[in-house]
C-alpha cells in the first residue's frame, strides 16, 4: 500500500518532469555492512530493491544513505533492481566496524 500525494509542485528547470503529479519513494532501514578489512578500508553493499518498487531503468532515482558510524558514502551502480553502497572510514586510521545503514530512495 503506498500513500497517495495529491498536491506536489514541479519547480521550473526541475529534471523531475516525467511524472508531475506524483514522487514515488522507498526506503530500507538496517542494511547490513560488514566490516572493514583493515585502517582505512573502504567496504561496499550491494542493495536489492524489489522489481515491485518500480525503480526507472535508466538510475535517475536519488539515494541517501545514513549511516550509524563515522564514515563518508556513496552509491554506485544504480539499476532498476538496486545499486551498490560504498562506505569509508572518516579517517584514514580508522576501521569500520559490521554495522547497519539506512537507505531513502525517491524518483
């Protein structure tokens, strides 16, 4: 069941202009990661999004990803079934620990 947006503006010069009245969105919470290999390692998780989401197929979606430690992020390899996440430690002397992140999808 999804929740239905009645009111939604589409500025001008907006790249969103395929589908004006409405903003489709789904989220994951606690994505497992695991940990790095070492000082500095970055680790990358590959998120499936089920085909019933209707991800568009070319990856213009926008992806946020939270994270629950200290870390920078990046999302790579966007399909229309899911993407990859890559997280790295803040700081180069740091090893990132198995953890969980959280994802936010909208298109």
């Amino acid at each position: 069941m999804g929740l239905d947006v009645h009111t939604i503006e589409v500025k001008a010069g907006s790249a969103q202009t395929a589908q004006q009245d409405r903003l489709a969105y789904w989220t994951q919470y606690g994505v497992a990661n695991v940990a790095g290999g070492g000082a500095g390692a970055a680790v990358t998780t590959a998120v499936a999004v089920p085909a019933a989401a209707g991800l568009p197929s070319n990856g213009n979606y926008i992806v946020d990803v939270e994270a629950s430690q200290d870390c920078t992020c990046y999302v790579s390899s966007k399909t229309a079934t899911g993407f990859n996440v890559t997280l790295t430690p803040r700081l180069a002397a740091n090893t990132l620990a198995a953890g969980t992140f959280n994802v936010q999808i909208c298109w």
